[in-house]
C-alpha cells in the first residue's frame, strides 16, 4: 500500500457516515522510520453547506465538520503490529473491544478524540476523530457508530 487514501476513500467515508464529504478536501502524508515501519496518513472531511449542489441521496450537510484522519503503519509483521497496537491501546480511556474488525480492535477517547485502532496481518489502522460545532453532543456510543463501519471499509481494503 502506497497511500492511506487507496483504504479510506471517500465514498466509504460518506456511505458509513451518511454525510456529504467534500472531495477535494484531502490531506496525505508518509513518514518512515530507522526500525523499518512505514507510516501513512489521510484525511477526509465532511463538505460545508452548498445551497447550489444538493445532497446525493441518502445524505445530508452536517452542520460543523467531522475530519477523520486515518494512520496506517506497516509494521515487520503481525505481532509487531499488534504489540504496537497494545501499545496504543493503553493511551486509550473506555477502551472497548470491537470483535470482528481486522485481526482485533479497540474503540474509546485518546486525548481530545475518539480513537478506534485494529491491526490486519502486518499493518496497524488508527482512525482519529475529534469533535466540532456540529456534533459537539455526540456520545462515544454516536461517534462508535460512525467510525466503526469507516474501519469496517478500511480493514476490507486493506492488503
């Protein structure tokens, strides 16, 4: 896997969300290490309000922003990643297993957002997503709701 984006793609984003993304709103970034792990990150965001494009059905506006951002790190193998993932579980509060997603997974707070981390085979998977304006009153049972069918797509793409 080149790029973070090839998993966390847009239309993935938007059909576990139900909200419009915006398309051209998309940041990548890599980063590799001494010790061999390759790091990559995307993020996605929700679309603004736009009165002249309407929503594609089955979605709305969200009113604020969500911006999920997605770190992929492939490590020398699975129990690397899995340590690794133990690793940030631990930074975790709430933390709460997700069975079935990847080869384990883990859902709760990690500093000012939500975390969800799994690992599949060799690669670890970390979808972060802080609160706005427009969902300021979300719960970690609404914000589990989304990210849970985002990592969903994510672990399904994922080598």
């Amino acid at each position: 896997m080149t790029d973070a984006c090839t998993v966390f793609t847009g239309e993935d984003f938007q059909d576990a969300v139900d909200y419009v993304v915006d398309p051209t709103n998309v940041h990548r970034g890599y980063h590799t290490t001494l010790v061999g792990a390759v790091t990559r990150t995307c993020r996605r965001t929700t679309a603004t309000l736009d009165r002249k494009r309407p929503a594609p059905e089955g979605t709305t506006y969200l009113e604020g922003a969500m911006a999920p951002k997605v770190t992929t790190t492939r490590h020398p193998d699975a129990a690397a990643a899995r340590a690794a993932a133990a690793k940030d579980r631990r930074g975790i509060s709430g933390a709460v297993d997700l069975p079935g997603l990847g080869d384990g997974a883990v859902f709760g707070v990690a500093g000012s957002a939500f975390a969800l981390v799994f690992t599949k085979g060799a690669h670890q998977v970390r979808v972060d997503c802080g609160l706005t304006n427009g969902n300021a009153d979300w719960t970690p049972a609404d914000m589990r709701a989304r990210l849970e069918p985002v990592a969903a797509a994510i672990a399904a793409r994922m080598p």
